[in-house]
C-alpha cells in the first residue's frame, strides 16, 4: 500500500469510527496522536479529544497539546486521578513506588490513567488509538477494528499499518507540531520517571518501564481484545464506572 493510500485508508477507518460514535480519540500526544489530530481537523470530523494527565508528564507533552490546541482549535478534554486514592497510595508506598514492584507500578498506573480512561470512554461507542503494529510484541497482529473485551467498546487503529517511516514523513510534509522529546531519542512517550531515550537496535517501546523484565510491558489501558466486525451490532455506552475506589 503506498503512502497515500495508507492516508486515504486511515481517513476510512476515522470516519467509521464517527460514523459509529459518539467517538473519541484517546491523545498521549506523541507522533502518532499528532498525526490522528491533524486528519481528524483536516476532515472535519465529530471525533472527540482526551488526554489523560497523570500528575507525572513531561513539559514537552503539555507543549505539544497547547500546539495543537492553538493550530487546528483542538478542544481537549482532560481527565485526572482521583486525588484521594492517589494521595493514599502516594503516603503509603512513596513518590516512586512504581521503581519498586512491577505490582505497584501497576497500581500507580490504574489509579494514573486506567481509573481517568474509564471515565474518558463513559457514553462512547468507538475509542481511536494510535497504536501501529510495527511497535512489536502484541500489537504485531494489532486488527484495524477491534472489540475490547474489558470495556464493551469498539476500537479503531487508523494506523495500525502505518511505518515509522509513514508517521514522521507525514508529520514533516504537513509540518505538524510534535514532542521535542523525540528529537532525543523518545519513539514511545508517557510519564517523565517511566519514559526514556532508547539506542540504535532497541525496540520503539524499549524505552517504558525499562527497568522491568518482562517481554510485554503495558499500562493497562489495552486489555484483551479480539478483530470486532462480529461485535459491532453489540456495542452500547460504556456505563459510568461506580465510584469503588482502587
């Protein structure tokens, strides 16, 4: 598929996730969610904007979205975690507990963004990430359109086969603002203690939580899904989560 074609396909697959909302476009603001925002202006789509801030991003992030905001007239939505879940996990395991367990990074990661994504998908019926296959491990087989299993909703990767090659020759062409935080050597950006710079012959997601062993890191925020056209008719709102704590 050539570059143009792969445009033109991810438009497709934007617009059937607008046509099947009310749809929303989860943005870390890292390449690939600049690129989901400029095609989402650009077209004119009734697609909403969430971000989740964790308490723990980088400046550089923060920039980006202004840039954004500025240039397309983007509205953000932003969500936060629960104030007093944090402050208790935070008094009783540390500022960094997330260095010491994989359990508690875990933990920090539920109450920083898998709690506030709940809240972000509540009355959604499609949920557009920017997650490509070539950023390996489990996403190597990412569907374009999936069912996810844990919320009930519909999922769309517009780039699922998108290079990175794609992603940045999109970006300089269209000049789109970006994280200066990949001049540096960052593919793959989320919190400041858990992201870093990768080197020559690592991985795209080599750089997140590197200081853990295992072979598939994750968030929690992707949970178990499945290719989803068999699913579409079932999918409803996702129901407000009850207020249970973490």
């Amino acid at each position: 598929m050539s570059p143009s074609d792969k445009i033109d396909h991810a438009v497709t697959i934007l617009k059937a996730a607008e046509a099947h909302g009310p749809a929303v476009h989860t943005n870390s603001f890292g390449a690939e969610g600049v690129v989901l925002s400029h095609l989402i202006s650009r077209h004119a789509l009734e697609i909403k904007t969430a971000s989740l801030d964790t308490g723990r991003l980088p400046e550089p992030t923060f920039a980006v979205a202004e840039a954004l905001r500025q240039r397309y007239g983007l509205r953000i939505d932003w969500y936060f975690p629960d104030p007093q879940v944090l402050g208790d996990f935070t008094q009783e395991h540390g500022v960094n507990a997330f260095y010491n367990s994989v359990e508690l990074r875990h933990a920090c990661c539920g109450i920083r963004k898998v709690e506030p994504l709940g809240r972000a998908l509540v009355g959604k019926l499609a949920w557009i990430t920017g997650r490509r296959r070539q950023q390996g491990h489990d996403r190597a087989v990412l569907p374009e359109r999936e069912w996810d299993e844990q919320r009930g909703i519909l999922k769309f990767n517009p780039l699922a086969e998108w290079t990175h090659d794609d992603v940045w020759a999109f970006i300089r062409i269209n000049e789109i603002p970006y994280s200066s935080l990949h001049d540096e050597g960052y593919p793959s950006i989320g919190c400041a203690p858990c992201s870093r710079a990768i080197t020559v012959g690592e991985e795209p997601r080599a750089g997140r939580w590197w200081w853990e062993h295992d072979a598939v890191r994750e968030c929690g925020l992707h949970g178990p899904a499945r290719p989803a056209a068999e699913d579409e008719a079932l999918a409803t709102p996702t129901p407000p989560i009850p207020d249970v704590g973490l």
